[in-house]
C-alpha cells in the first residue's frame, strides 16, 4: 500500500510540475505577445492607418504561437524523457530484486522512497531464502537423525531377540533380563513413532479448539503426577507452586499435551538429583506458568531456535533422546490460545514461560 502511495504522489509531483510550466510558458507567450504588441503601435503611431495596425498584431499570433507549440513540445518531451528514465530504472531494479550478489539498489533522488520499499523486499526475500534453505537442511538432517533412532533401538530389539530364540542356553535371570531390555527398547520405538505421527496429523493452520472453563491447578497437579515415575528414575521433584484456584478458558486435552512436553523435556535435559519448579502466577490481565529445571546453561543461539521444528538442542544426537518436535507442538498449540510461550536460561537453569491472556484482554 505505502508503494503504490509513493508512486501515486511521485507521478502527482511530476504531472504538477508540469502543468506549472505550461502554464508559465503560455503566460510568457501571451503577456510577450501583448507587450510586442503595444510597442508596435507606440512605434507605428502615426505612420500607419488603424487597419495596417490591426492587421500588422493579427500577423503576431502565428510567430507566437509557433513559439508555444515548441516550448510546449519541449517540455513534453522532457516529461516522457523523465518518465522513460524512470521505467528504465525501476526495470534495472526488478531484476536486481532477486539478485543476491547485488548490493543495495540505487535510484533517483525522486524514486527514493520507492528504492527503500525495494530494498526492504529484497532483504526479506533474502531471509525468506535463507530461512527455506534453513530449514529443509534441518528436515534433512531430521530424515536421518529418525533413521538412526529407528535404527538403534530396532537392532537392539532383534539382537536380543535372537539371543532369546538362539542356540546358547540362559538361566532365568538373563532372560528376564534381556526381555526387560526388549520391552524397554520396544516402548522407546513406540513413543518415537507416536510423536511423529503426532506431528504428521497436526494442522497447525486450522487448529481447532475445543475450549471450555478449566481449573488450571489441578490440571498441573494431574500432570505432574504421572510424570512421577519417570523423575522417580533421575531423583529428581517436581513441585508445584500455586496460590488457590485458577480458572482459565482453554482446550484441556491440548494443553495437558503442552505442559506434558515440558514436563519430559525437563526429565529428558534435567540434572539428575534436581528440582522441577512449576509455579502459576495469576494477575489481573494475564495468567503466567512457568517450568524452571536445573541443566546446562542453553546458549543464546539455541534460545533463539529451541521453537522451529526439528530443532535439536544437540546436534550430534545427544543420548538423552527427542526428535526437536516438541516444542514446536507446544508453541503452536499456545499460538493457538492466544498464549506465548519464551525460554531463558542462566546460571545452570532454564525457565519456559507461558503467558496466558485472560478473556477480553487479549
């Protein structure tokens, strides 16, 4: 829209211009003509009859008119001139606009507002690139980090399958042992295949909700009790800080998914022997949930891009496990909501902050 108001106003100065010139010149014409004019007949007076007179400023017009016609073509030529010069330049622009080995596109003074609109869509065509070629590397480098996830527990599955369906004789006790292994590996390709499945099925641009009035605590508190057993396994607590009830408008079953995400990723990357804090804080416009895990300190970089899709905190496939998805569900579903969500971390600890807008506030 402030392009084509450039381009409005830029061709209004011209045409204005212009007109003010025509106007000039045919003002010139005619008071030139008028004062040659009077100088004939002072000069004339006398000499001549009122006829010669006459006849000798009707004989004035045509020179005079010549003369207009030609200062009037004159500048209408140089009005096409500069608006030939201008196509030609924002031609020239167009094909830079794609050019990522061209530096800043320069026009006329006149066409300044015009260069800056063009510059600032290279720039985010530019990012745009940038970011597609970003991302399908990591869709990329995802297709093989799922292959080696597939891969290493399924090997581990039919290794010790065939140990179980083989020749060499085991007591009782290795073969619970290694049907525990089995089982644990088998659930570990389970969940894998869930989450992907998962985030296959996800139409994030047409989430629906099914949203009604939810007792956020309690939600938490359902939670965070399943996910007992698991942080039972690393040492680590999980307590929840809430002052009395609070009520928020949402899709319960999408949310627990949320909350459930933060909850593993904090078993996942949490510090054994550690505290898991959720704390609710309820204020007049806005309901704010945080999860606060003790961890490595995540460097701002990764901060910056712990939300995309398929985005792994560790790139070389740290032993802790997760697809990258996770987060990228959460955030989505929070979008979805009205909410957001933001991650900081500092001084061995990483908080996930959600901020939930109340209804009518957002």
């Amino acid at each position: 829209m402030s392009s084509k108001n450039n381009s409005d106003n830029l061709l209004r100065g011209i045409f204005k211009r212009y007109t003010i010139r025509v106007v000039l010149i045919t003002a010139a014409v005619f008071f030139g003509t008028l004062i040659t004019s009077i100088c004939l007949r002072r000069w004339l007076n006398g000499h001549d009859p009122f006829n010669y007179l006459y006849y000798r400023d009707l004989y004035l017009i045509y020179p005079a008119l010549g003369i207009w016609v030609f200062f009037i073509m004159l500048t209408t030529y140089r009005l096409f001139k500069q608006l030939v010069h201008y196509m030609d330049e924002l031609q020239e622009a167009t094909s830079l606009l794609f050019d990522k080995e061209a530096g800043a596109i320069e026009l006329s003074p006149e066409l300044a507002a015009i260069a800056e609109r063009i510059n600032a869509l290279k720039a985010e065509n530019i990012r745009n690139e940038s970011l597609a070629a970003q991302r399908q590397k990591q869709k990329s480098d995802l297709i093989v980090n799922l292959a080696h996830d597939l891969k290493t527990p399924l090997a581990s599955i039919l290794g010790y399958l065939n140990l179980l369906n083989g020749d060499i004789p085991l007591d009782e006790e290795e073969r619970e042992k290694y049907l525990n292994v089995v089982l644990r590996k088998s659930k570990e390709l389970s969940d894998l295949i869930d989450e992907f499945f998962e985030m296959a099925k996800f139409n994030f641009s047409n989430l629906k909700l099914e949203e009604r009035e939810c007792n956020l605590s309690l939600l938490l508190e359902q939670i965070i009790f399943e996910f007992k057993p698991l942080f039972d396994e690393k040492h680590m607590n999980c307590n929840l800080r809430v002052s009395g009830k609070v009520s928020l408008r949402c899709d319960a079953d999408k949310l627990s998914r949320v909350f459930g995400n933060l909850l593993k990723n904090a078993y996942l990357y949490g510090d054994s022997n550690s505290a898991v804090d959720v704390s609710v804080t309820e204020g007049d416009e806005d309901v704010i949930v945080d999860f606060t895990n003790a961890c490595r300190t995540i460097p701002v970089d990764d901060l910056e891009n712990i939300f995309e899709p398929f985005y792994r905190l560790d790139p070389s496939r740290h032993s802790a496990g997760g697809s990258g998805l996770g987060l990228a569900i959460a955030r989505e579903i929070l979008r979805a909501h009205g909410a957001s969500i933001a991650a900081e971390s500092d001084e061995g600890k990483v908080r996930f902050r959600i901020i939930f807008k109340k209804v009518g506030k957002k």
